[in-house]
C-alpha cells in the first residue's frame, strides 16, 4: 500500500491523531485477537477501522442468546441459528475494512497462532486458558495486551517482552495470567458467569485494550507498559498499579 493510497477518505479523520507514518506502521501491523465474545468483537471493530493491516483471530464457540446484551457481533439472527462467532467476525471485518487480510479459527488458541504476529490481545472471558495463552506469549517473547470484565469492573494490562540487565525475561506475562486467575475465579466458577458482565464494562475495556494497540503498534510507549488497571464504573474509579 503506497502513501497516496492512505490519503482517503477512509484515514482521513485520523488526522492528526494518527500520521502518516502511523497509519503505514498500522496497515504492515499484524496482531492475534484471542476470543471474538463481548472485548474481542469490539477489539477486531476498532483495529479494523483504523487499519491494522493482518488480523488474525480465534474463538471455537458459537453465539448464543445470552451474548445479545453487550457482544458486537452477536445478532439475534445468529443467536438463534448458533452461527460461528468466526463466520460473523470474518464477515463484520470485511465488511469494515476490505484492504485487511483477515484469517479466522473456529478452534482453541494453539502457540503456532503466535507465529510472525506483533501483538497478542487476550479477549477470553473468564479466566480459563489465560494462563496458558500467557505463558505462551511471554514463551514466544510476543507483547500482550489483556482485559478482563466482571459486573462493573474491569481491568487491563500490557505486558511487554521485557528482559533484566543479564539479558534474561522476566516472567510479567506468566505473573499477570496467575493473577487474573486468583481475581476473576470464585469457587472454581468465573467472576463474569456468577455476576454476570454488561456492556459498557466491556466496550470500555476493548476501548483501553484497542488504544494500547495502536500506541504499540505506531511505536509509542503503552500506557499501562507493565502496569494494569483496575477500574469501576459503579463509582467510576480507576486505579493504575506496577505489576
């Protein structure tokens, strides 16, 4: 894609958040997205419209009723017929954005997915497999930008590859997974299935997650680089803390 390319209508309100440059390091940016539920559907929606390049994505579940109150993709159409969140995603992404190269699996995150990506987005609800996804990414030496939501609450974290003055990593990305799941499991049950999860807990959560991807992937430093971020919109508070 040349520069006279990006000068479109399509960028054009990017400008001057985003500069040119910026919007050439996001169109040659590939990311993994890890769930495509209520924080990866609104993920894949934002980073297709400000025009990541490669945009890759896996969920293995099909929608159903209860994702109606606060997932993107979800329809009552595709409710009803259990439609592959996959299959929605890849026709959502298309439809936003045709420039993008979109791949999609309909199956559990493997390591493999981590291969040539610049950046993993752990969208899982609950805490299942987040842990594995971190150990993964921080195994694979790939940045990580995760959420997760709870009722009101929500927190976001980005865990960058980050190596000790020996040159060894230090293991952020597998500490942030371990306490996710100390936070959002409660007697063996997810904190979002016993309290449940609303939308604007999650649509704000993904906003946190999507912004963090693009200062990442146009070269600013994160925000919450190895911090996370605690938040409540029940009494708006939001505190940031080191990991």
């Amino acid at each position: 894609m040349n520069s006279s390319n990006l000068l479109t209508e399509r960028y054009l309100r990017n400008q001057t958040t985003l500069s040119l440059i910026d919007q050439e390091k996001l169109f040659n940016s590939k990311v993994l997205i890890v769930g495509l539920g209520g924080l990866g559907g609104y993920v894949l929606e934002h980073l297709a419209r400000v025009g990541v390049g490669g945009i890759r994505a896996c969920d293995p579940d099909v929608f159903e009723a209860s994702n109606l109150n606060r997932q993107l993709l979800s329809t009552e159409d595709g409710a009803i017929k259990h439609f592959n969140k996959t299959q929605l995603a890849k026709e959502r992404a298309q439809a936003v954005n045709s420039s993008i190269k979109t791949e999609f699996f309909s199956c559990e995150f493997s390591p493999e997915m981590l291969s040539g990506v610049d950046l993993v987005l752990d969208c899982l609800g609950g805490a299942k497999d987040r842990a594995f996804l971190h150990n993964s990414a921080y195994e694979c030496g790939v940045p990580l930008i995760s959420a997760a939501v709870a009722g009101w609450s929500f927190l976001v974290s980005t865990i960058l590859s980050v190596k000790n003055e020996t040159g060894e990593k230090i293991e952020k990305q597998t500490k942030l997974g371990e306490l996710m799941t100390r936070i959002y499991i409660n007697n063996e049950q997810s904190l979002e299935e016993s309290i449940g999860t609303i939308v604007s807990s999650v649509n704000l959560a993904a906003c946190i997650q999507s912004s963090e991807a693009i200062r990442f992937l146009t070269g600013d430093e994160p925000c919450l680089a190895n911090k996370i971020l605690l938040g409540d919109l029940s009494v708006m508070s939001f505190k940031t803390f080191n990991l």
